[in-house]
C-alpha cells in the first residue's frame, strides 16, 4: 500500500479517536434523597417559609409551628389512640419502636401495656409532663412499656442489640437505634421539636447535637445520623395522617419535617 494512503488511514483513525473520546455521556447526578416537595400548605401555612434556608427558615418555621393548642398529659392517652391507630386493626395502636399492633384497652404501667413515649426524652432539659414539650403530640407514640424502658433516655445511633419484642430495634449502653421503618419518623420528630422549643414560653432551648452522652442537658443527638435517617426512610403514608390529625383535631400545628423533609439539610 503506498506510504501516502497509510498515512491518510492513520489521520482518519486519529480523527475518528478524538471524536469518540469528546463523546462522553451525560454527568450522572446524584438525586437527594429528600428532594423537595411541594404541600397544600405552601401558600397558606409555610407562606412565610418557602424559599429561606439556614437561620432564617428555622426562625420562621418556629414562628409558624408555635402557634398550637396544649393538651394534658392525661388527655395524651386518648389521642394517641387516634393519632396512632393501627390502619389495619381500628381496635389496636402500633408501637413505635417494636411494631406491634396492641389493643388500644392495654394502656398503663404493666408488663404487656403500652405507655406514652417520649422521643425527645424528658430528661434532656427536664421538661417534665406539664403542657409544653411534655405534652406535645408530635413527639408522644405508643410503646410497650418494656420497650421503653429499655430505650430510657439515650440518644439516637446506629449499632448494639437485639432485646425482647425490639422488631429489630437495637440498644447499647448509650444509645438506641430504632427499627428501620421508623428511623425517619424519630429523626424528624426529634428535629421539630428543636425547632418548636427555642428557650422562650418558659421550656428550654432544646437543640440537636452530635454526641450520645447528653444526659440532663437539653441537647439530643446524633444529629448526623438523624440526618441520614431522615434520607433514607422518607416519610410514608402513616407519618402523613398522624401529623394531619394532630394539627385537624389536637394541637393546630405541623410537623414542617413531614411535609418538606429536605428543610432537614436546609437548616443543619
């Protein structure tokens, strides 16, 4: 083959190489795993809200949210029979942590009764029972009392062991980690009330952390796991009633975390 053809093969391989190489296909980008959303409460409830982000959106999510109505602790064991109906059994409550489904009748402080659970603890700032954060809805669920005295008043992390009726709940000597289909929902409870409860109408300033040793101190952690937990276990259809029931015929007010899970990054 005379030396000029070869030399015009190897141009238009060269040529062609170039070409195949500025071909790359699209970047692929990464989703959130809590995108944003959008609610029928956009324009009359979180009006003030949309569209801040940081110190301003907490602000004024916590303006919003704090308009609500108190109820007794004693009025707590009614409503949690509504807000944490069982959808397939109108008779039973579902646990939080371990999952049962148990009858509404068994609520008390005896082996196989169900109790009021807070998931803020009281311990971390030491709000006590009183109307307040005491009483607050968002954060009360049902628990089997054994259940709940194992979880006591330890922060929020991954890892430990399986206990009895746990459905998959784990426990060590610091922390607790709740089954996988409620990580979501104790993560966006645990972050509305840092955002209800700023140090003023009497309660403490109750903030997320990222320690599993706090104690009295009305901090509450693992803030980075709650995150990552408020990612991969969106909200789903039981969370979205209940927080609908709360603001219809209880307290007035929302959990902002439920409706636009990705304020979650947009303020810590």
């Amino acid at each position: 083959m005379p030396a000029t053809h070869i030399r015009r093969r190897r141009i238009l391989a060269l040529t062609a190489s170039a070409l195949l190489a500025g071909l790359t296909l699209p970047t692929a980008t990464a989703t959130p795993a809590a995108a944003t959303t959008t609610t029928a409460y956009d324009d009359t409830y979180y009006a003030n809200a949309i569209g801040k982000t940081g110190p301003a959106l907490k602000s004024s999510l916590h303006t919003i949210i704090s308009k609500q109505t108190k109820i007794s602790y004693s009025a707590v064991w009614e409503a949690l029979k509504v807000t944490d109906q069982d959808p397939n059994n109108s008779s039973n409550v579902k646990l939080l942590y371990s999952g049962i489904s148990r009858s509404k009748s068994l609520n008390g402080g005896n082996v196989g009764d169900w109790n009021r659970e807070h998931v803020w603890a009281q311990s971390h700032g030491d709000f006590g029972t009183s109307a307040g954060p005491g009483t607050d809805l968002h954060h009360l669920r049902p628990e089997d009392v054994q259940v709940n005295s194992t979880r006591g008043n330890k922060d929020f992390d991954n890892g430990g062991s399986s206990f009895t009726n746990s459905g998959g709940s784990l426990t060590d000597s610091n922390s607790f980690e709740p089954r996988d289909a409620v990580k979501g929902d104790v993560a966006r409870m645990i972050l509305y009330m840092a955002v209800r409860y700023e140090g003023g109408d009497s309660w403490p300033d109750l903030e997320p952390n990222d320690a599993v040793t706090n104690g009295s101190v009305p901090f509450h952690g693992r803030l980075s796991v709650l995150k990552q937990w408020n990612d991969e276990d969106p909200p789903d259809s039981f969370e979205q009633r209940r927080n609908d029931v709360i603001y219809n015929s209880y307290q007035g007010n929302r959990n902002p975390f439920i409706d636009h899970p990705e304020w979650v990054e947009a303020i810590w």
